[in-house]
C-alpha cells in the first residue's frame, strides 16, 4: 500500500519528504553532542516540512500530469530550485547572524556538488552544519546518478545523445517507454533501489578506510561522502587537515576514478560495459590528461633548473608528484579538493598559481551519468576522434573511416551533438561574464566564478585566481546568478532547452 501510494505521488513531494527526513541525522548528531538548541532547530524544521509535504501529497493525491516526458523534466529543474529553499530552513534557525540568501546559496551550492562556500569552514561553522553540508552534497550527488538513468538517459540528455545519435530530448524509444510504459515514478524508485546501497556502501567504505588510515570520526564521514558526491565538501580549505595525511588521500584518489566512468557503478546500460578497460574512451581520456598534465607540472622544474640551476631534492619531487597527481585527479572528476602537497608541486613547478591548468581540467568534467560536472570526457574524446577523422581525410580523401558503425556514428551525430553542447557551454559562459561584469566583477572574478559554478567546482575561486576570491564578498545579486548557473551546470543546457521545446508541450 505505502509503495503504490509512493509511485503515485509527485517526484517534488517525495523529494521534499526525503528532505525532511534527512534532518533528523544532523538533530541526533547535535542531540549527542550536546547541543540541544541545534538539535531543536533540525527536528522541528524536519517535523515541518514532513507536514507541509503530507498536507501536499493528500492535496495532488488525483493528480496526473498529461505529458508525462516533460512532468518529470520539469520536476527535475523543479527540484533544484525547490529543494535547497527547503535544506536552507535549519540553517536559518541555528545561525540566525546569516542571511536567507547565503544560506539558500550554501544549500544550491551543496546541493548541486559544487561545493562553494560563503562561510568560513575552518572557523565559523558547527561540526553539525559541516554535516549538513556534506549529507546535502550526498543526496545531491545520489540524485543527479538517479536521475540521469531514469530521466535524463530516455530523453537523450546527459551525454547520452552522443552514444544514442539521436535528437536530444525527444524522438527515441527510451522516450515511448518512459511516456507509455513505464511509470516514472516506479522507474526513479527502481534506480533508486538500485543505486542507493552500492553508494552508500561505497560511502561506509571510504569512512572505514580513513577512520583506519587515523582520522576523526566525523571528518572521516564528510570528506567520504564529499568524495562520493564529488562536493569537495570538508572541514577546511585543503587536505591539509587531514590526520590520516598521504594515506587518507591515496584513498580518496581511488574513490575518485568512480566519477570517471559509470561503469563501475550499477545500471552501466549507458555505457558498454562489454568493452574492456583499457578500451573505453572515457578511461583513455582520463589517463591520458593525468598522466600528461602530471608530468607537464613535475618535468617543468628540470626544464627551469636550464637557466637557474635547483638543488636535487627526490623528497620535494615526491611530494610534488603526488601533489600534482592527486590535484589534477581532484579537478578532472569536478570535486575540489586541494591536496595537502599542492603547495610542495606548485613550488617544485616553479608556477606561482597553475590555476588557468584546474579550470581547463574541470571544463574536460568527469564521465557520463556520474556525479561529476563539466562538458564530459565522452564528448571531449567524440570531438577529438572527429577532428582526427578530419584531418585523414585532408590528407587522403577518398579513405574510409574504420572502427565499425559504433565508431562512425561517433564521429557523425555524436560528435553534432557533443559540438552543439560545446556551444552551448561556450555561450553560457560569455553570457554568465557579461551578467557578472555588469554586477561590478573584473575580468579574471567573472571568468573565475563562471567556470567553477558551470563546472560544478566551487574551489576554482580559490585556486584558479591570482587572488583568492571570496563568495562571502560577492553581492547578493551576484550569488542569485552563480547559484542559478550551478543548477544549469548541474542539469546541463540541452535539458533546459529540450524543456523549452515547443515539441515537448504536445501530448
């Protein structure tokens, strides 16, 4: 009875009953701590809104959308602008000094994986609001894996378009089943079934791990589900604060390679999961901007040592190895975080700030259908393979391209429509910097900020600025725009515009 009442309710009323429960784990946090008035301020918030959500469920219970495509497109976006107003309702209570538009900033930060912050987390923030943050970024991180299998993948979006080769948003088969046979709330329950236990497994395994490796229990926790999510997520501005030093992030650097391909999670219809590893684009791709930017960073201190000669030190190069190993890996997946060595890799470098090398990085993004942001390796790798293709045929015209129908649907509608998403996130960006050059920002700021919230990394504007840049600093209008362009980022433009199509009103 309980799970069809679930299937016929609205994807935002589930979702906001979802959110109120999750308040309970930060009230039974500060209840242990200790911190009684906090624990009020999370278990009254979580009773209100499983009430309004109850209220709102008996009143949409005879609803039914007639385009059931669009419906959960819309819940989607819905979500993002709905949810977060939601996660924003405790942190008004337990830090009533804030304002409601840092705090709704902080939960679309959070919420979206990007990781931005307007306080100071070494500082300022209770130990229970570092767990909000971190569980918000969680959910947010398990929503975008289900969500692109259950809804984005049928409509051809999410990069699926590349693989499937046709038209975003409508015209597939995937779209006939999920408009005609499949309800969309049972198949989001069913990913959700599906892909709940392997994250949170993989979660309690990362904690285990660190907890092992010598660090605190709650530190452990958040820098494991900000890994998982790909937030970046944690109790300060770099690993630096890590007790478990380089063994806690050799861990972290393995979690991380699950946001470079879907394939190591369940559901991998999206990929071919019959292709080996060495085979598979995205992995290609990843190894080769590691292994290559890596060395780029570790082979210039021997390049400047020609004109200024350096001492040999193997410690220093070590550190600044694994430093820049380890950064790189953390920026390509999308998730920020700073090693506790960056400081040794940029000083055995020799570059003051390799920031212009983290943003481009994040623009590459992580896999398809994973939690990580940016354009996407599988579209990077269509572009690339396409252009190859091109430039064979400059060369010998009349040759044939190989590879077999896969391999050439590649090359054809998937590297269109990995082009057109190109655009689209080329023109997002001058439209962002326009918007936040007009709002009084600088060239580097706009640039800087554009690409950390399109990209879904929320460090860049720390790391990629000649100075860092201070969210809390910014004005309030600058942060509705940031935060509207982490949720574009996060969706990706084709989903807004498949929404807007005219094609997608009929029913």
């Amino acid at each position: 009875m309980l799970r069809d009442r679930l299937l016929t309710t609205p994807l935002l009323v589930t979702l906001s009953g979802l959110a109120g429960l999750s308040m309970f784990v930060p009230a039974a946090h500060a209840s242990l701590t200790r911190q009684h008035q906090m624990a009020q301020a999370f278990f009254y918030s979580g009773i209100l809104v499983l009430i309004l959500t109850l209220m709102v469920a008996i009143a949409t219970a005879s609803w039914r959308p007639q385009n059931i495509a669009r419906s959960q497109l819309a819940s989607l976006v819905g979500a993002y602008a709905l949810i977060p107003v939601i996660f924003t309702l405790p942190i008004t209570q337990v830090m009533p000094d804030t304002s409601f538009v840092n705090a709704w900033f902080e939960m679309v930060s959070s919420f979206t994986t990007t990781g931005a912050t307007v306080y100071d987390v070494s500082g300022r923030l209770p130990t229970t609001v570092h767990l909000w943050r971190a569980l918000v970024g969680w959910m947010g991180g398990l929503f975008i894996l289900v969500t692109a299998t259950a809804i984005l993948a049928p409509m051809n979006l999410g990069g699926v378009e590349v693989l499937s080769g046709r038209t975003p948003g409508r015209g597939s088969d995937g779209l006939t089943q999920i408009t005609r046979i499949a309800d969309p709330s049972q198949r989001f329950l069913k990913y959700t079934v599906g892909l709940f236990p392997v994250y949170f497994g993989l979660t309690l395994a990362l904690w285990l791990l660190l907890m092992i490796a010598g660090e605190v229990n709650l530190t452990a926790l958040i820098h494991a589900m900000a890994t998982l999510s790909t937030s970046g997520i944690g109790t300060g501005g770099d690993l630096t604060v890590l007790n478990s030093g380089l063994l806690g992030e050799a861990f972290i650097f393995v979690f991380l390679g699950l946001a470079i391909s879907r394939r190591f999670l369940p559901e991998t219809t999206l990929v071919a999961a019959n292709v080996p590893l060495r085979q598979d684009p995205e992995i290609r791709l990843a190894v080769v901007l590691i292994v290559g930017v890596t060395s780029i960073l570790f082979l210039r201190h021997w390049i400047g040592s020609l004109e200024v000669m350096a001492e040999q030190d193997w410690s220093a190069a070590l550190r600044g190895l694994w430093g820049s190993l380890f950064t790189v890996m953390s920026f390509l997946t999308t998730t920020g975080f700073e090693s506790g060595e960056w400081d040794a890799a940029r000083s055995w470098s020799g570059l003051s700030n390799p920031g212009l090398i983290l943003a481009g990085l994040a623009m590459f993004g992580g896999g398809v259908a994973t939690t990580a942001g940016g354009v996407k390796l599988l579209r990077v790798y269509v572009l690339a393979r396409h252009g190859e293709r091109e430039l064979e045929k400059l060369i010998h015209p009349s040759s044939v391209g190989g590879g077999g129908g896969q391999a050439r649907q590649l090359r054809r509608q998937g590297a269109y429509f990995a082009w057109l998403f190109f655009m689209l996130f080329a023109l997002s960006i001058a439209v962002t910097m326009a918007v936040l050059s007009l709002l009084g920002l600088d060239f580097e700021g706009a640039l800087v900020l554009t690409l950390a919230a399109l990209t879904t990394t929320g460090q860049l504007a720390d790391l990629a600025a000649s100075n860092p840049i201070q969210y809390v600093d910014l004005s309030s209008e600058a942060k509705v725009v940031l935060a509207a362009v982490m949720i574009l980022g996060r969706l990706e433009t084709l989903a807004i515009l498949a929404l807007m199509a005219p094609s997608s009103w009929r029913h």
